[in-house]
C-alpha cells in the first residue's frame, strides 16, 4: 500500500509539473463588451460608400474682325480712271466641353497602416464580372477614425487623399473606345 500511494504521489507531481494554466485574457486583442464596433488595427475593416459626382463645363467665345480699305480715284478731261483694294478678316470661334461622371458603389477595405496621429490609411479594391464584362472599384486614402460611424461605414466624401477608379474591361468597354484609326486622325488633327 505505502509503495502504491509513492506511486500516486510521483504521478501527482509529475502532472502539477507538465500542466501550466494561460489566460484567456489577451491584451492586444481585448475589446470590451460596452465598446463600438470601429477598427482599431491593421487588417481590420472598413465599409466604404462611394457617393462621388462630379461635373465640369467650359464655354468659350472668340471673335474678331477686320476690315481696311483703300481706294485711289482720278479724274480728268472727262475719263475717270480708278484703283481700289479692300480686305476683310473675320474669325469667329466657339468651343463648348461638357463632362459629367456618378459613381456609386459599396466596397469593403482594409486598414494598412495607422499615422502617428491615429489616422488609418486604408486601400481595397473589388472586382465583379458579369457576362465577360469586368468592373473593377480601387479606393485608397486616409480617414479619421471619428469619421467611421459605429456601423463602421465611412462615406468616400471623409476619405482624404482619396484614390478612387472604376474600370470597365468587354465586350462594351470596347465599343465605347474610339476605333485606332480613329485615334490616329484625332493625333493630327483630323
């Protein structure tokens, strides 16, 4: 009996030794209860909405005229003889450029740095394809986290130094590119 409870005993302490508790509490990762949902590090996410309109025209008028004459009349012993020149320049120009772009769109970014001063620098980019046509959204800048509403969304309208492209790649992608002869007049002014 005294050799079995030495037995016990030496499988007691071994265990004690093997066996080491951790903590379920972990620093860099807690979040408490009560807190919003807003990032707070590098790789967590952003929904951004991008509500971006933007429209620019330029008209503009040029005219200008000229008008010179000369004229030499003689008259004597009852012929006349007569020289005369005039010019004329007129030009007249008018030029008009419209542009209007809407982009519209949801799109989930990630954090990939985060300033000295707390601000987030985030990039991400979403590609759909439907029937062979490709579109592509990219938006990159930096944002306050005060601007990430506690859905954590941010408007494209609070991203600063934002890099924002839509691309289009098909079948009518295409058609709406100018043909290369066509680009090839364009180049000399045809």
């Amino acid at each position: 009996m005294k050799r079995c409870r030495w037995c016990l005993s030496a499988l007691a302490l071994l265990g004690m030794l093997s066996a080491h508790a951790t903590s379920l509490y972990q620093q860099s990762s807690y979040q408490a209860m009560t807190s919003d949902l807003r990032p707070r590090r590098v790789g967590d996410l952003i929904t951004v909405m991008v509500y971006e309109s933007a429209s620019a025209s330029t008209t503009a008028n040029t005219s200008a005229g000229r008008d010179a004459g000369v004229g030499i009349d003689v008259r004597g012993g009852g012929t006349s003889h007569g020289a005369a020149a005039k010019t004329n320049n007129q030009l007249d120009g008018r030029g008009r450029t419209e542009r209007e772009g809407r982009v519209l769109a949801q799109i989930t970014v990630a954090i990939k740095e985060i300033t000295e001063q707390g601000d987030l620098l985030i990039a991400g980019e979403q590609l759909l394809e439907v029937n062979n046509e490709k579109q592509q959204i990219r938006v990159e800048g930096r944002i306050r986290p005060q601007d990430v509403s506690d859905a954590n969304v941010v408007l494209s309208t609070r991203i600063a130094a934002a890099r924002i492209s839509y691309a289009g790649q098909g079948d009518l992608a295409d058609l709406q590119r100018p043909a290369w002869w066509q680009r090839f007049l364009t180049l000399f002014g045809l």
